[in-house]
C-alpha cells in the first residue's frame, strides 16, 4: 500500500467519522428548518456530498457544514415558496403541540427562523450568528426577540 | 446567559421537536456515506431497492470494502455497531475520564492532544463558578467503531445530574494503541461557549498514529 492510498484511506476514515457523528444534528437543524423529515435528508445528503473536498482543508468541518446545510435550507425555501403548500409532507405521528411549532417556525421569515435556530437550538452566540447572516448582533438580538414573539402564541 | 421562562419553553419545545426529526432516531445513522448520489428515482421504487438490499445483505459482514468497484454511484460501507466490547470499554473510560475529570482541565490522559487546547478550556471553565463546575459531569450514550482507529460517540453532558447539553456527537481515536477523546469533540463543545480552539499544529494532524 503506498503513501497516497494510506492517505486517502485517512482522509475516508476521517470523512466517515464526521458523517456519522454530524448527519444526526445536521439532520436535526435541517429538519427545524425545513419542516420536513424527507426534505432534510436531502439537505443535509447533498451538503456531504458537494463539501466532501473541501472539508479536510477546514479548521471546524462541523461548523462549515452546519453553515452549509442552513444555506441549503434557505435554498430550499426559495425554491419551496412557488410550491402549494400542501406538497409538504405532514407528519402525523407528531403531538399537536409541535405540530403547531412547527408550523410557526415554517411561518416564520427565514432569517428569523435561522436567528431562532442557531441561538435556541445549537447554541451559537450572537456574534457568529451575525457573520452567518451578514448582519450586526444587534440585528441579530432584534431577529431572535422578534421570533419569539411570534412564536409565543404556540409556546404558551 | 439569562433565560427567560419563554425562552427556556422554545430550547425544550425545539429540542423535542427535533427528537421526532426523521425517519433518524438518534441511533440510527445510517451505516453508509454515499459518496456520489444516484440520480433520484421514485420513492416507492427506492423504497422496495432498499427492501430487497437488507433482505440480500441479512447475515452478511458487517465491514465491506467497495474500494474497487468501478459503478459511478457507488455505496461504501464503513462500520457497524459494537463489534469490540473492549474498545468500547476503553472509549467509554476515555470519555468519563474527561467528562468527570475533576479539575476540569485534567484530562491529559484521557484527550487527543490535549496540551494545545488547555488554555481554551481553561477560557471555558473560566466562564463559571468553581462551585458550578464542580457540578458538572456527564455520560456516554452510545459507542459506535467506526474502524480500528476511529469511533463515533454520543454523550451527555449534565449539570447537577439534569442534561445541560444533551446526546451530543463526538468522536474517539486510537492514538499510539491508547483509545483518547478526540481534539475536535472538545472544541466543538466549547463552541457551545463561543470559544474557538486554535488551529491543530500539522505535526498533530491525524489518528491513529
């Protein structure tokens, strides 16, 4: 075996290791995100697929593929926005209660919904939640409260 | 931080919604990377490809090498769950080892180049009581080995025996035949604190060594 299939075999070991220990959480932002199980997948799929290359190069993998999959998701939106809506796939084993989360966060402007993501779900600070969406904190802080209050009606 | 009762009710509210995410529950990853996607077909097709898949693969070995196959859309298989209780056993030490370390910032034995990430930790623990510290703790969900140098990990850390931060993913390496919680589990934990660890030196890059 010579040094450059040792390498690749590293570089796979390495890669096989981020899938398995990011694909669960990816999967978890992308489905708030999306509101959709199937939708997600294909996000969170794809996003492996195109950083594969480039993720061996990078300081934090996981953070460049969370950014990555929350881009896609905005991606999906748009392209989501000339659909019916009823093309979403329900999912009816959920409670009432998340179903009306969910629903909320899909309500939501997508920079709210990404706001409310990123602070409650993953836990970023506001100031890297400011560089992901090209804005100041304060706009940020304004994004989240203004996403809450939306959101209160179903958290009540 | 400061939370609020509503702020609090969104971080359950989302985590629970979450937890229904998929067709994933949390221990079902899947146990392939498709490493080159196959041009989407029907789903109800898909749906009986995947049947038949697990019917002819029952039985089979878990670890298969595809290396050399040739087809444009190929699957690799990289692992299967808990095939070596001993290596689990040493994960599973490694990661309480650290986890529990008390002080906080004695995990020498137990961290993937530890040295180069101290201060960052330190920088974290800073952001506490030593009285809060000392309440943390936490536990190991679930080992998967991955291969003979790398194992993906799920654990939770808990604060005052309650999960503060909850079936998180991290990753253990084989280093020099010693089983150690890798650099970028515990960085990426730090992150949760906003702090960045510094880059890896080149001459620590890589597992299994």
């Amino acid at each position: 075996m010579d040094r450059s299939e040792t390498s690749d075999e590293c570089e796979d070991a390495r890669f096989a290791v981020l899938y398995r220990t990011q694909f669960p959480v990816l999967m978890r932002v992308a489905f708030l995100m999306t509101g959709s199980n199937e939708t997600a997948e294909d996000v969170v799929q794809d996003t492996f697929i195109r950083c594969r290359s480039r993720l061996g190069d990078l300081e934090h993998p996981p953070s460049y593929l969370r950014a990555a999959v929350i881009n896609e998701c905005r991606s999906v939106h748009r392209r989501s926005r000339r659909r019916r809506v009823d093309d979403q796939v329900v999912n009816d084993e959920l409670p009432a209660d998340l179903v009306d989360l969910r629903d909320a966060l899909g309500r939501l402007p997508w920079r709210q919904r990404a706001a409310i993501v990123l602070r409650y779900f993953v836990d970023v600070p506001d100031r890297e939640i400011a560089e992901f969406l090209a804005c100041r904190p304060s706009t940020v802080r304004s994004l989240i409260r203004r996403g809450v209050a939306n959101l209160r009606e179903v958290l009540e | 931080m400061t939370r609020t009762p509503i702020e609090q009710r969104l971080r359950e509210q989302l985590t629970r919604l979450s937890d229904s995410a998929a067709s994933v529950p949390r221990e079902h990853v899947p146990s392939v990377v498709v490493t080159h996607r196959a041009p989407r077909r029907p789903r109800r097709l898909l749906a009986a490809i995947a049947v038949a898949a697990v019917v002819v693969t029952t039985g089979a070995v878990a670890f298969v090498a595809l290396r050399d196959d040739k087809t444009p859309n190929r699957v690799r298989v990289v692992g299967s769950v808990g095939e070596d209780t001993s290596a689990e056993k040493a994960i599973r030490t490694a990661f309480l080892g650290w986890m529990n370390a008390q002080p906080h910032d004695d995990i020498s034995e137990y961290v993937e180049d530890h040295a180069s990430i101290l201060e960052s930790l330190r920088r974290g623990m800073a952001q506490h009581s030593s009285a809060g510290l000392a309440k943390y703790s936490g536990r190991v969900e679930s080992v998967q080995i991955v291969d003979a140098t790398h194992a993906a990990v799920r654990y939770t850390i808990l604060f005052d025996g309650n999960p503060s931060f909850a079936d998180q993913p991290g990753e253990a390496i084989k280093i020099d035949g010693v089983w150690k919680v890798s650099r970028d589990t515990v960085c990426n934990l730090l992150t949760n604190g906003g702090i960045t660890c510094p880059p890896r030196s080149t001459s620590t890059t890589g597992a299994g060594r």
